[in-house]
C-alpha cells in the first residue's frame, strides 16, 4: 500500500519541530472537512476534522484551521515525532447531483528527520 | 485497527479477468464507501452504499460494479481487467448516509493485473 512513485509535495521536518501541511479546497458549498493520515501499507487514518461553520480545532498535537473566503485548509502537527512520517490528505465533503462525495486531495509526504 | 475488514489483502490476475473484493464494515455501520488509489491518482471515490442502496457514485468505470448485501457487507466487481486497474482498493464504512463525519478505512486490496 505504500505511495511509491507518487508524485507527492514532500515536507521534511526535523523532530520536535512544527509541521504545517496546507491544502486548497475547489467547492465553496464543501461544508465537512477532514485530514488523514496514511502509513506505508496501510489505510488512511482518521486524524481531525472540522465543520465549515468553525475556522480552528484543536486535537492531540494537531490543530485544523480553515479559511473558507479563500478556500484554504491546513493541519498543524505540533512537537512533529518520527511516528508522524506519512502521507497526509485533506479531503472535503463535496455536495453534488451524483450524491455527496468525501473528495480527497492529493496529499503531501512529512519526513521527519531525527 | 479500524474494525473494517476487506479480503484478500492481495490479489494477482490477468488481463480480462474478473475479480470481486469484498469488504464488511464496522460493526453497526451502514454506509460503505469504495476507492481507488493508484499510483498518478491519489484516492479516487468509486462508489457508495447505504443500507443496500446505491447512495453516491463517482468516476467508477462501466467495467466496475458493486453491491451492499443485507447483512451490510460490500462486494466490488472488477471485470475486463486491463492492467491499468492495478490499483490499491480501499473500503471505508460510516453510521449516516452522508460523509460528513469520519469514515473508517480498511487496509485496502492491492490488486496487480499482469
């Protein structure tokens, strides 16, 4: 299942920094967003989410910000550990004729770096 | 683990074959939701089910079917193989007919058509 030759933004991060992955949305009508985390060979992780009618949510070492006026999500991984090396994907609940669709982005790797 | 199951865990075929991968979702969950990740395309939204009805449907080819049994579980058929399906097919499962909460993915079916 690992993402090898998928031509993915990469963040390197050294250990105990502060990660920031950004995502940009296309449907102003989106109104649920979503991050997951996927490892090599395994499936996408349940990380945060957020509803369109808040702009920040905090977790466990992460935080979701959104900005709807320009369309613009990003997770921030606080103290980033080697545990958090992944792929990360932004997805949006996308509403539409064919039924709503969880519609993910393309992802960004994170290396973190000891 | 997320409590969906999806089998087999790897599947090797032909092209013009047919195969059917199969997926049981979190206990009490109703939806359940199939993508596609390869390797140029990220997580394609196939299809999904609810209750046993078709709810949504996405760019899933004409070759592909799929169906939710009453006992919820989903089955994917795959026919006419052509080596461009070879894919990591991924399951997820939810409680509500919309995905606008967190879906639960399984560890996917990494299909290999030679």
């Amino acid at each position: 299942g690992e993402s090898v030759g998928l031509h993915l933004p990469t963040l390197s991060v050294q250990e105990g920094d502060n990660s920031i992955i950004n995502c940009a949305y296309s449907n102003s009508a989106s109104d649920y967003f979503i991050w997951y985390k996927q490892e090599s060979g395994k499936g996408p992780q349940f990380i945060i989410d957020i509803r369109s009618n808040m702009d920040k949510r905090q977790g466990q070492r992460v935080t979701v910000l959104l900005n709807k006026t320009v369309k613009h999500l990003s997770l921030q991984i606080a103290a980033t550990q080697p545990g958090d090396s992944a792929v990360y994907f932004c997805a949006e609940n996308r509403r539409g004729a064919a039924g709503n669709k969880l519609t993910f982005g393309g992802g960004t790797r994170v290396l973190v770096k000891p | 683990d997320s409590g969906v199951t999806q089998t087999p865990k790897h599947l090797i075929t032909a092209t013009g074959q047919r195969v059917t991968l199969r997926c049981s979702p979190r206990s009490g969950d109703l939806s359940v939701y199939w993508y596609q990740q390869s390797l140029d395309q990220g997580l394609q939204f196939l299809i999904q089910y609810y209750n046993g009805e078709e709810r949504a449907k996405g760019n899933i080819l004409e070759r592909f079917s799929a169906q939710q049994f009453p006992d919820l579980h989903s089955e994917l058929n795959l026919s006419s193989l052509e080596l461009g399906d070879s894919a990591l097919y991924f399951c997820a499962s939810s409680a509500l007919p919309d995905p606008n909460e967190k879906l639960f993915f399984g560890s996917g079916t990494q299909l290999s058509v030679l």
